[in-house]
C-alpha cells in the first residue's frame, strides 16, 4: 500500500518511469541517505566519483554513482546516478549540516539553527514535499 502511495505520487508529479528524463524538481526525502539526481545538468562544481558507494534504490537494487557536485553553495556533496529519474533532497544530511527541517501541511522550510535564515523552502504536492532553493 505504501509503494502505490508513492507510486501515486510520483505519477502525479510526472516522475515515474525508466527514461533518461529527469525532472528539475527536488523532492525533500527523509529515506534519502544523501543529496543525488540522475542528471549532471543541474549542478555546479561538477567532478568524478571514485568511491564505491551505489545507490540502492526501493526494489534493492544498486545504481552505480558516477560523480558527485553541487546545487550552488548551500547544497554540496550531491550524487549523480544517471539511471535515477528522481531529484532527492536529503533530510539527514541537511539535519547533519545544523539545519532545521520544518513539515507542515503548507509545505516545508529548512533553516540554519543558529542564524535562523532560510536556506530552502517548498511546496507540499498531495504527500510529497517539493523543495525550492534559494542561494
């Protein structure tokens, strides 16, 4: 039940499938050990992977990461998995950078704990939170 809910979600948003395609969107996601996307094109600092780490993926499947970047300055160390069709914003490495995470049902907003300046905030689409960044 819960995999068709997310399923559905996915669909919704129009991010289900095995294309090449990759969406511009960030879906903040708590499951997400790291920051990854299938696409290269939406990052800066572009460089090579030459851990060992893969990503695995809800059927238990790994999918290689081959390279590793940033979404501007605020964003770092996020994994590129070309064969992955979703942007994944992760909430254990922005609570590991000292940010706050706030859910609500009108969308979500992470903040620096100290300073308290908003680094993201987002939208809520029927049960996924989709993140928008500011630099």
């Amino acid at each position: 039940m819960v995999q068709q809910m997310i399923f559905t979600a996915f669909s919704t948003l129009g991010l289900q499938g095995q294309g090449n395609t990759v969406s511009s969107s960030w879906i903040v996601d708590s499951g997400a050990s790291n920051h990854m996307t299938g696409s290269s094109d939406l990052l800066c600092d572009l460089r090579e992977y030459s851990g060992t780490q893969n990503i695995q993926i809800a059927n238990s499947s790994n999918l290689p990461i081959v390279a590793i970047g940033d979404i501007g300055p605020t964003f770092p160390h996020v994994f590129v998995s070309p064969r992955l069709s979703t942007n994944l914003i992760s909430v254990g490495q922005m609570v590991d950078n000292n940010w706050d995470v706030h859910l609500s049902r009108n969308g979500c907003l992470v903040q620096d704990q100290v300073s308290r300046n908003v680094i993201a905030r987002g939208t809520k689409v029927k049960i996924i939170f989709v993140a928008i960044y500011y630099s």
